[in-house]
C-alpha cells in the first residue's frame, strides 16, 4: 500500500518539494525577527551567533549535496537558507560591539574550517562512495542544527515554560521535515529519509514541551509569588 502511495505522488514530487522548501525558506526568516530585536536593543548582548554562523556551513554544503543529486527543489532552498544565515551572521555583526566579537570569530572559524573541510572531500568526484561519506557528514551537521532549540531545555525545565522556545520555527520545522521526508522517499534517497525521521522525532520533542510546559507557566508562577 505505501509504494501504491509513493507512485500516485510521483508526477506531484517536484510540487512537494518545492512547498517543503518554502517552508524551510520560512523557518529561517523566522531569524528576521531575532535580529529586529538586535536592531531595537542596539546590541547582540544574550544573542548567540551560533544559529546564523552554523546556518551558513550548513546550507553551502547542502548546496554543494543538491547540485550532485540534480534537484531543483534543494538547489533553490538551499541558495535561499545560504543568503539568509550570511545576512543575519553579518547583521549581528554589525550590531555586537568590536570589544565582544570574539565569540563571533571563533564561531566562524571553527565553522569554516569543519565547512571548508567537508566541502573540499565533496568536490573530489561524484562516486557512490564520496556520496555515502558526504550524506553521511551533512546528516550529523543537520540533525545537531536542527536540535540547537534543545539547548534551552535546561532553562525550560527550569521555569517550567517553553516561552524561550521558537513556536513558529518549530512548526515550520516540522512541517518541512515531514514533506522532505515524503520527497526523500520519492527520489529514493536513504540519507535524506533516515535524516527527515530522526529530526521528525526531534522536533516532536520539541513540540511536547509546548504541551508540558505551556509558555504561560513562568507568568503564572510570579502570580501566584
């Protein structure tokens, strides 16, 4: 029944694409409003540039992945994701004080050197066995991008509210992973499945926090103080 599915959304499996990608475009719009905030304070101060500079690698090496597998759907998504982190790591630039930007530099260091590596392996032949590694390498990258919300799981626990949490993002995120999963299975790519069903699971998690602890939860607390 499920290849009955997949071969009745074959001739739709560009158009799935294609809606997966604008919902990735959107998840990361969704830093514009992160870096309005940086404008309206005028500092970067409690702001960690991780997200952007991160971004950044990651979309160049999905790009460089996309072009070797010849879709459309990923070539486009991930030259918008590329231009977004690269505005927003230069926005926050701008905007964080030269005294304090050294966390900034050893971020794009660091990120560079792990980009310019894993890039340079890539471009060596399009073989299955430079494939396999390449997948393998970006499937890492990408599920730790997409589990960096997962870091205020600490502070959430502790105020008992997911307020800190990116609600939009996250369901943009979501709803992106389950159509890149669909469309993994549709051009029969086992990275991109396997990848979409761990990050399914991880957004899930974040998804449950909402549901254990609502964002008014701190609010209510200093009420009842």
């Amino acid at each position: 029944m499920t290849y009955d599915v997949l071969d009745s959304l074959q001739p739709h499996r560009e158009l799935i694409g294609q809606v997966a990608g604008l919902l990735t475009v959107s998840q990361y719009l969704a830093g514009w409003f992160m870096c309005a905030d940086i404008r309206h304070r005028g500092i970067t101060t409690g702001v960690s540039p991780l997200r952007f500079i991160g971004g950044s690698g990651l979309s160049l090496l999905q790009l460089q992945y996309s072009l070797k597998l010849q879709s459309s759907a990923l070539i486009w998504t991930s030259i918008c994701t590329l231009v977004c982190s690269v505005f927003y790591s230069l926005w926050f630039l701008w905007y964080t004080p030269n005294g304090a930007r050294s966390t900034f530099y050893r971020l794009a260091v660091v990120t560079s050197a792990v980009t310019a590596g894993v890039f340079a392996y890539g471009s060596q032949n399009d073989s299955p066995l430079v494939m396999f590694r390449l997948g393998l390498m970006l499937t890492v990258l990408a599920l730790a991008f997409i589990a960096l919300p997962l870091a205020q799981l600490g502070k959430v626990i502790r105020d008992k509210s997911s307020a800190g949490l990116p609600l939009p993002a996250i369901l943009a995120s979501t709803g992106a992973t389950v159509l890149w999963l669909l469309y993994g299975m549709l051009i029969e790519n086992s990275f991109i499945v396997v990848q979409k069903i761990i990050a399914l699971g991880l957004c899930a998690i974040q998804l449950s926090l909402f549901i254990v602890y609502p964002a008014a939860g701190t609010a209510d607390m200093k009420k009842k103080q």
